[in-house]
C-alpha cells in the first residue's frame, strides 16, 4: 500500500458527479485529502503522481466505462495493488457483476 503511517491520506473521485456529492464532503469532513477527476485521462495524470491511497470510480464516466478504465488501470503493474471502489448503479446488475 502507499500510505505512510501519520501522513494525510489521499483519495481521488474518477466522476463529474461526485465532487458535489455529500461521499466528497463526508470525506474531508474526516479529514482526507480528497482530488477530484473530470476524466480517465485526467484521473491517469493524478495517479502518475503517485499519491492516491485510494481511487473511488463511479460506473459511467465522462469518456468511458468504469469498469474499462479499472481494466485498463490494472493491466498496468505500477497500479496493481492500488485499492479502487466502484459505484455502481443498483440498476445496472451486469456491471456490478464484472465489478
């Protein structure tokens, strides 16, 4: 894992949505450094930063799928062992099954 223990961990929101979503206020509420993405191309330019601790996508971003960005992320060993959560629609059953 990349945190260093007393550090402020730091969380980025792959989604348009979410930036204004009470899971981003909740977030720094708790004290975490929260980054926000407009876009797959935008989220990979965080992450080669290296200072996520953890990526949070929903289902339907701006210029793909989730589920084919997270693919596309883990087929790349410097993100292999970064902790990602999905949302996911209660509607779409067949993505939350590939998830």
């Amino acid at each position: 894992m990349y945190t260093i223990m007393n550090q402020k961990q730091t969380i980025l929101l792959l989604n348009t949505d979410l930036a204004d979503s009470p899971l981003f206020a909740a977030l720094c509420q708790q004290g975490y450094d929260v980054l926000t993405a407009q876009s797959s191309c935008q989220a990979l330019s965080m992450l080669s930063r290296g200072n996520v601790d953890l990526l949070i996508i929903d289902s339907e971003i701006a210029d793909m799928k989730g589920v084919d960005f997270l693919d596309h992320l883990r087929r790349q060993n410097r993100y292999e062992t970064l902790p990602v959560l999905m949302l996911v629609e209660e509607q779409l059953v067949t993505s939350r099954i590939v998830c």
